[in-house]
C-alpha cells in the first residue's frame, strides 16, 4: 500500500491571469507534490501531516498579508506562531496555565515577543518603503492598509505599529487553521463518495486549466463550493462564538446584565438542517435545501463565518484558497483513507480537526 504513496512532481503550470496573489503558489507544480507528499504520509504519521496542511494554508496567508515567500514561512511560523496557538488553545480549556511561569510559560512568552518583533519590523520597513514613494506592483494586505493611512494623513506612531501588529497577527491566526480543517474534512468526505470526487475533479479539470484559469473560471466550480460550504455546515468548524454584553439587553424574555459572556453556537444552527449528520453537498446548489429557506432566515441558517458587522473577513478568501486546493489535488490524484483510523473531532481545539488527523493514500 505504501508504495502508492505518490510524491512525484507534476509540470508546472503558468501564471498569467488574475487569481489574488496569495492563491498562486497553489497553482504551481512544487506545491502540488509537496501537497501530495505532505497530505499523503506514511501510516501513523498522522500528526505531522495535520501540520503540514496547517502550514500551506499559513504559507497562503503570509504571502496574502505580508507578501512573504512560502519558504520564509516555513522558516518563522512553524517555531514561533503554531507553538504559540498550541498553547492560545490550550490556556482557554485551562486558564490556570496563564498563571503558572513553568517552562511553556516562559516560552510562550519569549515566542510572542520574537513573533512580535518580527512581524514589527516588517510594518516598519514596509512603512519607510511607502515614505519613500515605492509603489507596490501587487499591493498585499499590509501595502493597502499603510496605503490608506497615508491617504488619511494619520501620524504613525509605536500604538499605530502595534496595533498593525495585532492586526496581522490576526489575519494569520483567523487566516489558516480554519481553512486548513475545512480541507481536511473535505477530503474525508470525499474519500468517501466517489462520484462527488469525480465531479470535483471534473471542475478542476475544466476551470483551473493552465491559461484559462480566474477568479470568474473558479467561481463556476459550484460542485466543489457546495463540498466546502457542506463541510462547514456538517463539521461547523468554529463552533461557537462568544460575546461579552456591553449592557443590560434581554434574550428570548430573560433579563441578560452587562457583563455577561454570551456562547453563540454555530453548530446548533446547523443541527437545525434535515438530515444533520449527513454530509450532502447538493444542499447548496440551485433548487438544495438553503435555497428553500424563506429569504428572512436563509442568511442565518448557515454560519460558518457567522453573520452582521464583524462576520469573518476571509471568508471568500478562504473558499476560493481552498477551491483551488481540492481541485488541484483532485485531479492530479486519487485518495482513499487509510484503513483503521476513526475520524472523531478533536473537541478541544478550535478550528475542530480530525482528532487523529487523516492519513490517506494517495495514487
Ligand atoms: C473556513 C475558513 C474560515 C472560517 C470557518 C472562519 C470563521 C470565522 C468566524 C466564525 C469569525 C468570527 C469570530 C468571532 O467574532 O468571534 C471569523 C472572524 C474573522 N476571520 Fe475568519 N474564518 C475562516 C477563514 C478566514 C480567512 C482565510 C481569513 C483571512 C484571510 C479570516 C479572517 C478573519 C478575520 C480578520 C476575522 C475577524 C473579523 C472581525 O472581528 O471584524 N478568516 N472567522
């Protein structure tokens, strides 16, 4: 079985029409067999091929935010930021941790302070870049933001930088783990349904073809949209959200004070769908059961990026990110799933993955 394992590289496919920057290393030939061959890992390898997929979506959003080459990715963020979530996740499960300066404590916050530093310095340089008259030719996140503080006139200060800081550290952080399990959970199901894996790859085929692919061309992969937004409906990978009341409000007749931590779960709402625990793409096409909604409810019957003014800002970032993905992968090669693994969520992380990840072979 493990010879079928393909790590092979396929040709590498031009550039030249208009997808955002940050997808086109997806395109090229490198990334599909460093997909296959970090997506298709020897049995029991499990964790680190969970890694790697987590590490493509932070290459995909490093070069979307900051312009940065997947290889320096792969140089700062798999020390300094993936340890550094590790702990964020596990400190919300046990607070305690924030308070004990054991090892990891110290580590955490040494590591915060590199990744601070070195995502500062980067702001800073870009800055002195836009001072000095340079242009970006293909402007990333942070070139449009400096831009418009230039425009504004706003004196940039240490606050301003840092919270730039924060701000990049967000897109990162929001930017690539949710979009990595949603690809994860996509490529279960569809081991499990060949002939949605045909029609994906048949997509693939026909709209990422070398020359003719753009953002219009991936917009009529409607089979392989249906998958992802069916994967986010079934496996709600943030599951619930919170907010804390700014004041005294009333919910469904109860007095609710201010200061109060209010759990929305997502994954509630998406229990409210026939059949919940299937994974049953067709919902999402013309005539599917969202369609059937009645126009006042349909917006708030699927959340996966919930809904109203601070609703997920990557949202058609991610699905078109991941789009190209599955399409690349699926019609480049064939997966099943290796035999004898559950695929149970891990409750304890947010975004939720595969606890025991998902090794696959691939031919
Ligand atoms: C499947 C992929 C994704 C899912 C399910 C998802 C889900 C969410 C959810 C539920 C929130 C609201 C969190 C809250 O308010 O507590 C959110 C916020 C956010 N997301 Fe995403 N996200 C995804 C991908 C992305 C990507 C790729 C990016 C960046 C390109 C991104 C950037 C953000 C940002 C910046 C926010 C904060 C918005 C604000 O507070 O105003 N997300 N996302």
């Amino acid at each position: 079985m493990r010879d079928s394992i393909i790590i092979d590289l396929t040709p590498a496919r031009q550039w030249d029409t208009p997808v955002p920057c940050a997808c086109r290393h997806l395109l090229w030939g490198p990334t599909s067999a460093w997909l296959a061959a970090t997506i298709c890992p020897p049995l029991g390898y499990d964790s680190e091929a969970d890694e790697q997929r987590r590490h493509l979506t932070l290459q995909v959003i490093g070069e979307a935010v900051l312009s940065l080459p997947p290889d320096e990715c792969d140089r700062v963020f798999p020390s300094l930021y993936l340890p550094v979530m590790e702990e964020s996740n596990a400190r919300a499960l046990r607070p305690w941790r924030c308070y004990l300066p054991g090892p990891s404590w110290w580590q955490y916050r040494s590591r915060i302070r590199r990744l601070d530093t070195y995502i500062t310095a980067l702001i800073r340089q870009r800055w002195q870049q836009h001072c000095s008259g340079w242009q970006p030719e293909d402007p990333d996140l942070l070139d449009k933001i400096l831009s418009s503080i230039q425009a504004n006139k706003t004196a940039w200060s240490s606050k301003i930088e840092q919270q730039l800081c924060f701000e990049m550290k967000t897109f990162l952080l929001a930017g690539h783990e949710t979009s990595a399990a949603m690809l994860t959970w996509t490529l279960l199901e569809l081991c499990r349904n060949p002939e949605l894996t045909q029609q994906v790859r048949q997509e693939a085929v026909q709209h990422l073809a070398e020359g003719a692919c753009s953002v219009a061309s991936i917009d009529r992969m409607a089979v392989t949209l249906a998958c992802l937004k069916e994967t986010l409906r079934r496996y709600s990978v943030v599951p619930v959200v919170t907010r804390k009341l700014l004041q005294d409000d009333e919910l469904e007749g109860f007095q609710v004070p201010a200061g109060t931590y209010i759990a929305c779960c997502l994954r509630a709402v998406h229990d409210l769908w026939k059949q919940p625990a299937s994974w049953l793409p067709h919902r999402f096409l013309p005539g599917g059961e969202y369609e059937s909604f009645d126009d006042d409810v349909r917006p708030f019957m699927f959340v996966p990026f919930i809904q109203g003014p601070r609703n997920c800002l990557g949202q058609n970032f991610s699905l078109l990110e991941s789009r190209i993905v599955l399409g690349q992968l699926l019609s480049d090669f064939s997966f099943s799933l290796a035999p004898g693994v559950t695929h149970e969520p891990k409750l304890s992380v947010i975004p939720l993955a595969p606890a025991n990840g998902l090794p696959v072979y691939a031919s």
